[in-house]
C-alpha cells in the first residue's frame, strides 16, 4: 500500500472531488460575510488544502490560522448544492496542522495534559472560583486588573464578561445512582458534559429532576470526562480519540436504555463524529435530552408557569449537526403557551464558534448582540438554549444589555 502524506485529508477525498468551485458558500458563510476574502470560506479553503495535499505549497503557520478561521456552524454544508462536508475537511485540515507540529505549548498543556485525562481540571477550576470570588471582593470596580478577569466591571463595554468556574463540580455533587420517581418507565445514563460540570452545574440538576421526576433511574458515572470535542476542534485526534474511546469502554458493562447529552456540541460529537470522523461507536443509543423524551418515549410534559416571556436560540450543532431543528421549540410552545414567543434569528449562529469567540471576539460580537437585539424585538425577557457552551457567549451579550444570564431548556422543563 503506498503510504501517502496527510492520510486525514486523503480519507476526505470525496469532498474535494464534489467542490464544484460554485462559491456558494460565499453568500452563506458569516465569517466571509465580514471579511470577503477567498480564503475564509470553504471554497477558498478547499483549493488550499489541495495544494497543500499535493506539495504545491507548505503548511505553514499561515495556513493553519487559515484553517482556524471557522464557527463550525455548518450553515455551509446545509446549504452546499454539492453535498460538501466542509466543517468535517476543517477538522481533517487541523489534525494535518498539529501532525505537522504547529500544536504550541499552551494548547498541548489544555487538551493532551489537562483534558486529556481529567483529573486536575476540577481542582484547578473550583480553586479558581475561590480566587475570583476573592478578587471580586478585594479589587475597585474600576480596577483595570478586572479586564483580564471573568469579573464584573463598571466598564461593560470594554470588558470581555466570562463565566465563573462552580466553587463545586456537578460530579462531586451528583455521580453515582438516582431512582426514578413513581411508576419507573426506564434507565438511562446521564453525559455531563465539561461546561456542565464545571460552570453551569443547574443544568445538571435539572436533569436529574426533571428525568427522576418521569420516572428513569438516571446513573451519572463519575468517570466520564470530556466528550473530546475541543480537543477534535483544534486539531488533536489523538486526544479526541482517547476520550472516545474511554466513553466507550465506560458503557460496554452498563444496562441502560440510552445515553442521553444535554450539550449540543457534546451530542454532536458523540452522534455523528465518533462514528463518522474517529470510527469510534458507542455502545448505547445516543440522544439530546428533549429528542429522547418527546421523540423517542411519547412522554407527555405538563405546563410550566411563572417563567417570563422567553425565546430560543437553537444552537448550531442542534439544527444542522443533530438535524433537530424544530422539536425543542415545539416542546417550550407546549409547555409555555403564549409565554413562549419563537426562535431568535433561527438558523444564525450565535458567534461563540467554540473558543473562536475567545481568539477572534471583533469578528462576532456583533452576532451575540443580534441575538439580543432580536429578543427584545420580540418581547422577550430570557434567552433559553440547549447548548452551555452558546449559553456561556451569549450571557455575555445578555448581561450587557441589562438582561439575566440565559437558561438551558431542562431548567425551564424541570420547573
Ligand atoms: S458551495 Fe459547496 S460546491 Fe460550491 S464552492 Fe462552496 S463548497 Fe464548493
Ligand atoms: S462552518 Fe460556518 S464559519 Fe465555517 S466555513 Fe462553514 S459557514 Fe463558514
């Protein structure tokens, strides 16, 4: 067998073969939207990669920033005449970058040392909490240190607003067996998720109410980790493949129905990615939280009341990446009535692209801002989503503008 250069990029032959250099993706792709340059949207892109594939050029660091330059939003392969899989050929393309050796320090500390294996990420986040509760408390409101910190400022424009670590980890709190409630109708296992159990702990909350409350015994495994989605983001199969593979083995011995994510991204990757892109099967069932619920089981959810006026923000990897556009909106019209009022920009990414958001912020703020100019065109008072990692950016943007930080659907659902 010859043994060929860029084996990721040769076993995606086919998307380069169907590019019919159309430039569609031109009118689609927002970040070709602000820049208009060729070599932002994936027909650009695409004839880079050949070159690169084919020794015409190098890869070099020029070529990695331009492979960088993506939200994974996907709006380019639904809307591809072709059938180009870009977002997929953007992932082959930063595997290609790191076996070349751009992969620094820091990146190769986060992903192949921290998330790899898991352990110190929770102590290292929960004392962070204890350091900038600390902080919040010693430094002026004024202070210019308050910048570089996920602290509150008096200068809310110019400060970037991040989101503070839990002083607990949701798995610290919630591993292990949770009865179903009532007549049992099913067990499944619960997939956290890192935002999840780092950051937004009540979404996790809500899904062990929510779920015993109808009846599933939920068992949240301590041992899960990442879903090694960032890790896949920016190039690092290896890692990416390792926690794959570490979910796979954790399941193999457990009885359950299904295995349920309530994370977008999270959900994505483990549906269509470990399978497609790492060949790598779970073996459960995979399902977001809503679809296994109403999709899959009929349940039947009684109406919420005393919320505010809502809307949604479907996340990128929901509507394209899980084909689930409609079924979340559905269930909050149900359960909501009038207080429900629609989708904020349906099908518009939200900007936070990942850490895209973190390394690029001026190139889509202005899309975190849309959402919230939209919601309150609306009327609406609350941003609910189903993706943390959405969630995280667009408090953001939220919190601004006046408004409360956003809810995940499960925390209204759960009541
Ligand atoms: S829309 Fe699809 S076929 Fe057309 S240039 Fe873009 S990637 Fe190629
Ligand atoms: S995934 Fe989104 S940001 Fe990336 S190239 Fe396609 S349309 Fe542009």
């Amino acid at each position: 067998m010859i043994e060929r250069n860029y084996p990721y990029l040769w076993s995606l032959e086919e998307d380069f073969l169907r590019c019919m250099r159309c430039g569609k993706c031109h009118s689609i792709c927002p970040l070709y939207e602000r820049t208009s340059r060729e070599l932002i949207a994936p027909r650009g892109k695409i004839a880079l990669l050949e070159a690169v594939r084919d020794g015409a050029m190098p890869l070099d660091r020029a070529f990695t920033e331009s492979m960088d330059q993506c939200l994974h939003c996907m709006l380019c392969k639904e809307n591809c005449p072709a059938g180009v899989d870009w977002p997929r050929l953007a992932f082959a393309a930063r595997a290609e970058s790191v076996q070349g050796g751009f992969f620094g320090p820091i990146k190769s500390f986060l992903f192949r040392i921290l998330l790899k294996r898991g352990r110190l990420l929770p102590p290292i986040t929960t004392s962070g909490a204890v350091l900038i509760r600390l902080l919040d408390f010693i430094l002026p409101k004024n202070s210019p240190w308050r910048t570089a910190l996920p602290l509150p400022s008096i200068t809310l424009d110019s400060i970037r607003i991040f989101p503070r670590p839990a002083p607990k980890t949701f798995l610290s709190q919630f591993a292990g067996f949770h009865s179903a409630q009532g007549k049992k109708r099913g067990r499944v296992v619960f997939f956290v998720g890192c935002a999840t159990n780092l950051v937004n702990t009540t979404i996790g909350e809500a899904f062990v109410k929510l779920y015993t409350s109808l009846g599933y015994d939920v068992l949240v495994p301590a041992e899960q980790g990442c879903c090694g989605f960032p890790a896949l983001g920016y190039g690092d199969t290896s890692t990416a493949r390792y926690r794959a593979n570490k979910l796979a083995e954790l399941l193999k011995d457990i009885q359950a129905d299904a295995l349920i994510v309530p994370c977008a991204s999270g959900g994505h990757m483990i549906k269509e990615e470990y399978p497609h892109f790492l060949g790598i099967d779970i073996p459960l069932p995979v399902y977001d939280s809503v679809e296994f619920l109403l999709k899959v089981e009929g349940v039947e959810l009684s109406r919420r009341d005393g919320f505010p006026p809502m809307v949604f923000h479907l996340p990128c990897h929901l509507g394209r990446g899980q084909e689930l556009p409609h079924l979340h909106q559905k269930t909050l019209s149900r359960v909501l009535g009038e207080k429900f009022l629609g989708a904020a920009l349906e099908g518009d990414c939200c900007g936070a692209g990942g850490t895209y958001h973190i390394t690029h912020y001026e190139m889509t703020k202005d899309m975190g801002e849309a959402k919230v100019k939209t919601m309150e065109e609306m009327g609406g008072e609350l941003m609910v989503t189903s993706c943390p990692g959405c969630m995280m950016y667009l408090d953001e943007a939220l919190i601004k503008a006046g408004h409360p930080p956003s809810k995940h659907i499960l925390e209204v659902l759960a009541g």
